[in-house]
C-alpha cells in the first residue's frame, strides 16, 4: 500500500472487525472446497450502475445438502487489515432451485452468514447490491475501481487458493477495462475471464472507465508491462511524451535491482479522479493506482508523489513474491500479523523512491532535498520517545485507520514507510561503505527475489532469513542494527547514512523544494520547523510540534487561523510576518478561532522561516548520487 507523500494518510474504510471476540469461532482453512477449478463459483458483477454507487453480483456458490456458511472478505491483503466494506453489503438475497432461503448473520463473526441448504440442493444463488460509495468513493460517473473482495462470498474456512471462482462483469455502456485476470472474452458489455482461485480473483482488480488510454510501457517476447489508464476528465490523457518515456525505463530498472522477474503479464491500473483519493494498492501482476485528476500532465504531482506507480510495482517483488511468514494467511478471515511491515512496507518506501529517481520519473540530483525533508519530519517527532518503530507496524491495522490530532504525537502507519526508508538507506550505505563500494543492497535484493523467472508464487520469510542474506553480502551484526533501530525506542531515527554518503542537515530560510510543492498542491503553510506548526485545508491547524514557539503560546489542532499580525491569513502573509519578526523583539499575534471562541495568540518566535536541506561534505565522495543513478543500461 502506498500512503500520501504528504503526510495526511490516505483514509481506507472504517469497518474494523468485531470478530476477536473470545467465542468466536477460530477462522481456519481446512475446509474441502466445493467450488473446484471445474465446478467454480460463478460471479457476475453487473458495473452498469457504477455511476450511481451502485453494483450488484450474482453468484452460484456449489455447495452440499446441510448448514452451510458463506463469508465477506474481512481482512484485506495489501491494506494489512480487517478492512472488508461490511456497510457496502445491502439487499442480500439467497435461494437454491427457483426458492428463496432464510439466511443469518452470525452473531459473532458479522462477515459470516449461515444457510441451511435443502436436500437435492447442490448450488446457491446469491445475490447482492454493493453501495461502492460508501464508506469511501470506489467509482464516479465515467471511472470505477472494481476490488473484487468487495464484491463476493466464499465457502467459510476453505482455503483461498483452493476455491475456484469463474468471474464475468457487466461494464456500463462504452467504457474500456484493465486487469490482470487471464482470458477474457467480451461480448458486447460483458466479459467473461477464465477460472482462477480466489486468492488470484482478489489479487487481480479491475479499472474501468469512459475515457482510457492503454500505454504499453515494456515487452520481450511474450512477457509485457501495461500501463492503463482511467481518467474522469479526457482532458487528464493529455500526457507528456517525455513523462512515458521515463516510466518506460520502470521495468528495466526494476530487473536492474532485483535481478528477477515473477510476471508474465503485469497492469499498473491507474485511475485518475479528484473525487476518489489518493491510494495504491499492490497485487502481484498489477496494481490499482489512484490519483488527482492532473497527476501526469502537472508536473508538481510527479515531484511530490511520481513514486505511486514506481512503489506498487517493486511490490511485485517484495511484498507479493516475498512476504513475511506471519502476514501470509491461507484464506481472508484469518487475521494478519504486521510486525515485518518495516521492511515489507518500510524497505518498499525506499526502493520505491529509489526507482522513482533511476527512471527520471523525478531528476536524481533532487533526492539529497527529498530526504532532508523526510530526516527533518522524523527527528522532530515527539511519539518517537517512548514509541518504538516495531509498535507502528505490529498496530498497523489500527494505525492506518487513525486519524485526527496530534499525529506526531501518537505517531502514525506513515512512520514505518517513511522511517523505513531512513533504516534501508542506513543499511544500503553500510554495504557500499563496508565493501568499499564493490556491493550493494541491489546485491541483496538479487538473493531475496532469487531465483530469475517464476510465476506469480509467494516464498514468505522471517527476520531472521533477512538478516542472513544481509550477512552474506557484507558481513556484520545485522540483528544488532535492526534490533537497535526498529525494535528499541530510538529518539533520533538512523543518522549515519547521512555522514556516510558525504551529506550533512542543516537548517535555512530557503525553502525545501519538496515541501513548497506540498504547500502549493495542497494549500497548506509548514511552519514545522519555526514557529512549530502544521496549516492544513481550510487554514486549520493540523499538528502543532511538542515544545515549539506554537506549542509554548498554547496553540492547538483545529484551530483556524483567521490573521496574522492583524493581517488576513494567507501563505504568503506568513511567510512575510515571519520573515519580518527576525529584525522585532515582540510575539508575532495570530487570531485564531476554535469551534465558537475568538482567541488572539501570541507566538515569540524571531528565527524567520526555516527548512531543512542536506549540504555536502567536502571532500567525501556523494553516495547519494551514485545510489540513484540509472542502473538499467540506456
Ligand atoms: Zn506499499
């Protein structure tokens, strides 16, 4: 999963399970499967009501005579939690032979709904309508995004990989398609895919849309990478040749880095909506990008965030071929355990960034700006101090779903990605630093997606195979370096790959490229780093540093600031008030509103504005550079 660049967490459906509950019943799966690869489940998914937030499926689901129990999809893999849209299910109905059947929800597991199934009766017909707005936008009047565990039951306690479904969708008229899913064949409105098992049908979701584009992005022989694209506006097509061009080098970096490929056949499904929100969502032969409407004709989004489409795809390798032991579940009932997130997610967010810079999708020469500005975000992070990183990532299906004031404070899922890319930054420079530049961690990669070429499979792994390739190609106590940095609480975030790759923080009045386009995109003012605040939309606090000048005055979270220095709120305005209260001796004075009450307060801060950039060591050989130059020979 791929969170907003920006610090504002992506929000993913808030339907946290009930189910852990002690007398529930223990989700297994050893159940024999009824719906086999020549007797599949049958699922029609009728999208012509997309534009209304409307679905509806259909289902033939084999069963034998006696109760039986048939479940929603609860926990969701890529969003690493029980995220399953409980409150999109509406109007269910079944029946078996032409005759409706009474059928209950289970008291307990409220994804588990109980049927007694008559004598003779070797099919159920399912039926439901899926209300795919709400809780969050799934589709618009000319894009949906079909994630097809939202749109299914299975047999309760069957194993994922061994239940087989055939799915077919009815696409409203005139829209074009994009998956993974093998075969298909249309008719008219309607396409037919082949049998696969359920693990492959919700690892295969599907865009589609009224205005599209298809962009073959890479092909040798049969094996290719597309790049489909779904737009709520046509104008949003419009895109720069030179901008495909780099995302045509995306496939040749990422065998550059992994050595390995474990696709035939991969879709980057990209959506394009302001409606729908910012997320990506990683599968093994695709993945479901969203968003802005001008995401690939405005260049400032492919600064902040040209990392989307770069990120889901290492996944490919490291998250779907590679998964942590304790993450891979055999059916979508059994929770997950997200402890590994730090290098699942947290070594994604550094190669997804790295590859981001080798395809020139953003300009290499900007990663010393980008990391300044993500050093600078976690060193001054109160929650760090009593919080350890392995926290963040074992409560990530909370953390993910938390939202509200202070994130800095109660530290957020965005740590472990960001935070993550700092520890494998620190570990790729101790490799280069300890072989003397003769390896790499593209050298460990080559051993953790070994061997070359396979299918979609998943080999899962555990701290300790990590730290033992890590010993193989540069010997050291790896265990140490992550038990110290991840599994302890550590008040500053990993420091050393800084001095090791000839770069050292500071602290000016110049803006931080990358943080001015965060303000620009999103109408925001970062004051983090001098007064101590955080403006988001609609001018409302959104975070105020522990112990800064803000902090200090008594400023708080969804305070609205209406002026300073009696001066209307603007960016601009700040920006210049600050500037100006470098050369004065007295506060600088905010009218701020919190919910009914005016309050005026009264900052003593004379630093001006401050951001954070990384400097060269004289003398010192650029590490960085080296790390994000291409690698893929062009
Ligand atoms: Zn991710």
């Amino acid at each position: 999963m791929k969170l907003s660049s920006f610090g504002c967490l992506a929000v993913l459906p808030l339907s946290l399970s009930l189910t852990a509950a002690a007398s529930a019943a223990v989700p297994n799966a050893n159940a024999q499967a009824y719906a086999t690869q020549s007797n599949p489940e049958t699922l029609v998914l009728d999208a012509r009501d997309a534009g209304r937030g409307l679905m509806t499926a259909t289902m033939r689901i084999p069963v034998k005579p006696g109760p039986f129990t048939f479940v929603y999809p609860e926990w969701t893999p890529g969003e690493h939690g029980p995220t399953g849209p409980l409150s999109d299910l509406s109007q269910l109905k079944v029946s078996a032979n032409g005759r409706a059947l009474d059928w209950r929800r289970d008291q307990v597991d409220m994804y588990a709904f109980h049927v007694d199934v008559p004598q003779g009766v070797d099919t159920l017909d399912v039926e439901f309508t899926i209300l795919v707005n709400s809780p969050d936008r799934m589709s618009t009047s000319n894009v949906a995004i079909i994630n097809w565990n939202r749109t299914l039951f299975y047999q309760a306690d069957a194993n994922s990989h061994e239940v087989y479904f055939k799915p077919s969708i009815i696409l409203p008229d005139g829209w074009g398609y994009g998956t993974a899913l093998p075969a298909p064949n249309q008719v008219g409105q309607r396409v037919d895919f082949a049998e696969v098992p359920l693990n492959m049908l919700v690892d295969s979701p599907l865009d589609c849309g009224r205005y599209y584009k298809h962009i073959e992005l890479w092909r040798k022989g049969g094996a290719y990478q597309m790049l489909d694209i779904f737009a709520d506006k046509p104008q949003d097509l419009d895109i720069p040749d030179t901008l495909i061009a780099s995302y045509k080098h995306l496939a040749p970096e990422a065998f550059a880095l992994y050595g390995s490929r474990h696709w035939d056949v991969y879709h980057s499904l990209l959506e394009l909506s302001d409606v729908i929100g910012f997320q990506g969502i990683e599968h093994h032969q695709s993945s479901d990008n969203r968003a802005p409407d001008d995401f690939m004709t405005n260049a400032q989004n492919q600064l902040s965030a040209g990392d989307l489409l770069t990120h889901e795809f290492s996944h490919s390798w490291n998250g779907k071929y590679r998964r942590p032991a304790d993450l891979t579940t055999l059916n979508f009932q059994m929770p997950m355990q997200t402890d590994l997130l730090w290098v699942y997610e947290g070594m994604n967010q550094y190669l997804g960034d790295l590859l981001s810079f080798r395809t020139g999708i953003r300009a290499p020469g900007d990663y010393p700006e980008y990391l300044a500005a993500l050093y600078a975000g976690l060193a001054s992070e109160p929650g760090r101090n009593t919080e350890p990183l392995i926290d963040t990532t074992i409560a990530a299906p909370y953390l993910y779903q938390a939202i509200g004031s202070y994130p800095s404070i109660r530290r957020t899922a965005g740590d472990f990605y960001a935070e993550g890319e700092l520890l494998w930054l620190d570990a790729d420079t101790l490799i280069r630093e300890r072989t003397r530049g003769r390896k790499s961690l593209d050298d460990f990669l080559h051993l953790y997606s070994a061997p070359a070429v396979t299918g979609p499979i998943t080999k899962t792994y555990t701290r300790e195979e990590i730290e033992q390739l890590l010993n193989q190609v540069a010997p050291y106590d790896w265990h140490a370096f992550f038990q110290k940095r991840v599994y302890e609480v550590a008040p500053t975030p990993p420091t050393d790959e800084l001095a090791r790759s000839g770069w050292r923080l500071v602290y000016t009045s110049e803006p931080n490229k990358f943080i001015t386009t965060r303000e620009a995109l999103f109408h925001i003012s970062d004051m983090w780093f001098s007064y101590g605040f955080l403006l988001g939309k609609d001018d409302l606090v959104a975070d105020v540093r522990e112990g800064s000048p803000a902090w200090v005055a008594g400023m708080a979270p969804g305070m609205k600031i209406l002026a300073v220095e009696n001066q209307a709120y603007t960016d601009g305005a700040l920006k210049y008030i600050a500037t100006q209260a470098e050369h004065s001796s007295g506060p600088t004075a905010f009218l701020v509103q919190q919910d009914s009450w005016y309050h005026t307060i009264e900052v003593s801060y004379h630093g001006g504005p401050q951001y954070p950039h990384l400097v060269r060591i004289r003398d010192q050989t650029d590490m960085l550079a080296k790390i994000m130059a291409p690698r893929a020979g062009r």
